[in-house]
C-alpha cells in the first residue's frame, strides 16, 4: 500500500456479459450511470479515485490501486468475476457490492476479498479504515438503513462524457418501492421499505451539479418518485424554480392525480417511463402488480397526451396468461392509443425474485446460470402457452412492427401528435427502427 493514509481506489462498473460469454462493449453507450460516481463522492477526498465505465472504457489492469471496487448486477456479476481475477492475480483487494453482491453474497465473496451486502453509507468509511489498518473483513453489512439526509453528491466530473450520448445526470430522490412486484428485487433488496431525501438536499444536489457540471439535464433513477404523493407535491413545487429538464420513472396509477402531473410538468419533467408491463389483466394479477389496471390504460395514458407530457412504456412478454394473440393485440392496443415509445422484453426470472422462486418450483428454469447473461430478447424459461421460440419470434415481430414506418406515422404523424417532435419522439422511433431492423438487442446500447 502506498502512503499510509491516502488510498488509491479504482471504481469500475463492469459491463454486461453477452449469452456467447463475450463482454458487451462499445465506444458509446446511451445513458449516464451513477453508482460509481456516488461512491467516488463518498470516499474521502484525501484518497485518489478513478472511475471506469467498462462499457465504454479500457480497465487499466496494470494500474498501481490499493483497492478495486466494483458494483455488481446479475448481468454484470461474471464479468465482474473477469475483472476481479486479473486483480486479485496482482494481490490488489477487490470489494464487490450492490444488488448481486447483496442477493448472492456467498456466491459474490469466491471472487471477491470483501463483499458489501445493501447500503454503502454506514459501512464504506469502516472498510476503507479497516483496509489502511490492513485487517478488511470479508463481509460488511450495515445494521440499520441509511437516513438518506446527507446522501453525498456523485462525481461525475470523473466520467468520460464524450462517452454518453445523452447528457442527463442521474440523481435519486427515493429509495425502495412500496409495491411487490413479482419479477422485481427492490421490494426484496430495501424489504419493502420506501425512503425519501430532505427536499432541500435535493435542490442543492442539484445546484451543485449545474455549477459543476453545466449540464441542466437531469433523470431521476428512482424506482417509484411519486411512491408518496405529498412528498413528490412538494418536491415538484421545490424543483421549479431551478428551471430544469428532467424524467423520472413513476407507476401509471400516479396519472390518478392530475394535479400532480402539472406540478411535475411546470417542474420540468419532459419524459416518464412506466412499467406498464401486460395489457392482460390476469397476467399483471398473477405477478402482483397490483397497482395497474388495465380498464384504467387508455384514461391514464391520455392523462399525459393531453397535456403533451411524453412517455414511454415497458412491456414483458412470456408470462402465464400470454400466448401468441399477446403479440398483435399489444400493438394493437399501444397503437390504438398512440404511444410515442415502448421498450418490449421478455420476463427475465432473476434469482432472488419471488418469479423465480416460483418457476424453480415449477420447474420451468431451463438453464439455473442463464439470467447471468443478458438479453431482453431471449426465452430463460419454459412459457406456460407458448413455446420459447414463440415468445423470442413474437417479441421481435412486436418490436419490428411498432418501430416499422407504418406504425410510426399512425401513432405519430398522421393525425400530428403532440410527441411528433419531441426530442424522444420522432428520432428515438426512427433509432429503434434501425435498432429493430438491424437485430441489435438492447443491452448492446444501454
Ligand atoms: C437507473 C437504472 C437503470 C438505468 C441505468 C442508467 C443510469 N442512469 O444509471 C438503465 C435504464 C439504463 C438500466 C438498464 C438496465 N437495468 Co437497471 N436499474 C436502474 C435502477 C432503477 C437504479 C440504479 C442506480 O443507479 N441506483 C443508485 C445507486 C446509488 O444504488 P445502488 O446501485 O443500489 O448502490 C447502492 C448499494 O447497492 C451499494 N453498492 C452498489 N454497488 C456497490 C459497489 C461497492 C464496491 C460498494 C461498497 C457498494 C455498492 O451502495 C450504493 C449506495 O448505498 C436500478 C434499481 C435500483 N433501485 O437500484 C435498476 C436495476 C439495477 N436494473 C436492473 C436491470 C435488470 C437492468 C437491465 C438488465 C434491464 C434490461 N433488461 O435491459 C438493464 C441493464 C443495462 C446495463 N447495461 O447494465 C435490475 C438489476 C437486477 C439484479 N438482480 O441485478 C435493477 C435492480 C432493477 C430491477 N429490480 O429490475 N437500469
Ligand atoms: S413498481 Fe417497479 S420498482 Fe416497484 S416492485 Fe414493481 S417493478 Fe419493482
């Protein structure tokens, strides 16, 4: 180890791995990410941190570190094991955490000298005093949930931004969801729990990054940002002034409350992606998301149109209640209704949801490994009433079809929709109908 006190960290966000085993990587990605700039921000400033984004950036294996950190998806994780090994191979400690780390901390800790199971706040400043005293431990684990009043701002001055076609900074305003979605792992990962910053914390994030940063952009990474109504009222109300450009992701069941989506538009929200999931009211009883109700689709959807607030939805396909009509009458259904973006993919039953559990019961995993590697476009499971070819065929002719030319001018230029020329409007559909026509998978550009 270097100097006595100062540590040089090397926080690497490793990138997804391809069903061939091979690292997806590019010289640009889509869309900023935040975990590795926030926990550069709360490690102290007298230590030296690099930040690298293997999608995008070369990993210096030779680089002289006193500790590799690296923050874990179960699509990321085995490259994160790749990465790991060419450290550890160095006697350079590696620590390992989020939602992988956290869900599989056994599994994590074959690869890793430290694992951090939930939250870094309580436990990074512990670890990195245990790793100057030379005496890490192999798992840390915070005994109670962090407040969320002196969340330290992410540096992402320390991001290559040439890398990034889209200049939006992430930054989080809530923690956890209050709904239990089947498929998902933050109800599991937060137990339930749903926690909110200080306002006033926010607005100065937020001032800091502009003057920093000089970007006017934000997205807000929270699962569910209007999870509490009152909060997400005030928060609106306090974002105004700042006279911002954000999105967020919030339930379709918040359109309810019109007069939350005008706050959130005289805040500056231009675009909300929503998990709208399944136009089949079985499907979405029988993975509990509860707080859809497809009687309530159109009403709430021209909720937004009205008032020209763009959206975008996401659609999975494969669960039980689908078979192959789930194709056409999704299109249908999105075309009838006019919307401008729709991401398609099929269920993914990742280890540690209650999905999985469910269909390891039924015996419907095919491959145990497969949610390791990542693809939005392939089958992982035995479908109830289909097969799995017909749900890999189905959601690429549903992809193709709803970016095909015909369908972009039904639902965006005749009659004119008031998304035609947003930014998200016209230009993305025609980057996904290159994206559609082309075969690429969606994981190549995220
Ligand atoms: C934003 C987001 C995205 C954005 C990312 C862009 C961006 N702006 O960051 C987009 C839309 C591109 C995206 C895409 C995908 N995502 Co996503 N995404 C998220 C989301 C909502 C927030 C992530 C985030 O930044 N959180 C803020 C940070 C600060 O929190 P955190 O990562 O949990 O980190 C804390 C701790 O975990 C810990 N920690 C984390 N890492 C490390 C490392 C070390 C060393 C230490 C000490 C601590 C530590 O400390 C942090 C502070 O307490 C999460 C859900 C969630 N609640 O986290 C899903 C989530 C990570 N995504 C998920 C998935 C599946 C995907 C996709 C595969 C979906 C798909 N089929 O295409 C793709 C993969 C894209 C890719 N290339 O990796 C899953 C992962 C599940 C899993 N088991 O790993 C999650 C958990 C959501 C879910 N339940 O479905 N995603
Ligand atoms: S609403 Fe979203 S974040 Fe919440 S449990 Fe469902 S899928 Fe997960």
């Amino acid at each position: 180890m270097g100097n006595e006190k100062n540590l040089r960290i090397l926080f690497v966000q490793p990138t997804l791995m391809r069903l061939s085993g091979t690292p997806v990587q590019s010289k640009k990605r889509l869309i900023m990410t935040m975990v590795t700039a926030y926990l550069a921000g709360l490690t102290p400033e007298s230590d030296h941190v690099t930040v690298i984004d293997d999608k995008v950036q070369k990993i210096p294996f030779d680089g002289d570190f006193d500790l590799v950190a690296i923050t874990t998806t179960t699509g990321s994780a085995q490259r994160a094991y790749e990465i790991s090994k060419k450290f550890r191979e160095r006697k350079i400690p590696v620590v390992m955490g989020g939602f992988h780390a956290t869900l599989h901390p056994a599994d994590t800790l074959v690869h890793a000298d430290s694992v951090v199971v939930g939250e870094a706040e309580h436990v990074w400043q512990p670890l990195l005093d245990d790793l100057r005293a030379g005496k890490m431990k192999s798992i840390y684990k915070g005994d109670q949930p962090c407040d969320m009043k002196s969340l330290p701002r992410p540096r992402y001055e320390l991001l290559d931004l040439s890398r990034y076609r889209i200049h939006m900074m992430p930054i989080q305003a809530t923690r956890g969801c209050n709904y239990h979605c089947d498929f998902c792992e933050v109800p599991v990962v937060y137990d339930g729990a749903y926690r909110m910053r200080p306002i006033e914390n926010i607005v100065e994030e937020i001032a800091t990054q502009k003057r920093i940063m000089g970007i006017n952009q934000f997205q807000f990474i929270d699962d569910q940002l209007t999870g509490k109504h009152t909060f997400a009222r005030e928060l609106f109300k306090a974002l105004k002034p700042l006279g911002i450009k954000w999105s967020c992701l919030w339930t379709l069941n918040t359109n309810h409350d019109e007069e939350l989506l005008d706050l959130a538009i005289d805040a500056g929200c231009i675009h909300v992606n929503i998990g709208m999931e399944s136009i089949n009211q079985e499907n979405l009883n029988a993975i509990h998301k509860k707080q859809n109700h497809v009687k309530d689709y159109i009403d709430l959807l021209k909720a937004m149109e009205r008032r020209g607030l763009f959206y975008s939805l996401n659609l999975m396909f494969g669960l039980d209640h689908d078979t192959k009509d789930v194709f056409p009458a999704t299109l249908e259904f999105l075309e009838k209704v006019r919307a401008p973006l729709a991401f398609f993919s099929i269920v993914s039953p990742r280890e540690g949801t209650p999905l999985r559990e469910r269909l390891n019961l039924e015996n419907r995993v095919v491959d145990p490994t497969a949610d390791q590697y990542s693809s939005g476009h392939v089958c992982m499971f035995i479908p109830k009433n289909m097969t799995k070819e017909d749900v890999e065929t189905g959601i690429d002719w549903v992809q193709r079809s709803f970016y095909s030319p015909r369908s972009i001018m039904k639902r965006l230029i005749f009659p004119k929709s008031p998304y035609t020329f947003h930014r998200d409007g016209l230009p993305s559909n025609l980057f996904f109908n290159y994206v559609s026509r082309k075969g690429i998978d969606t994981v190549e550009y995220y």
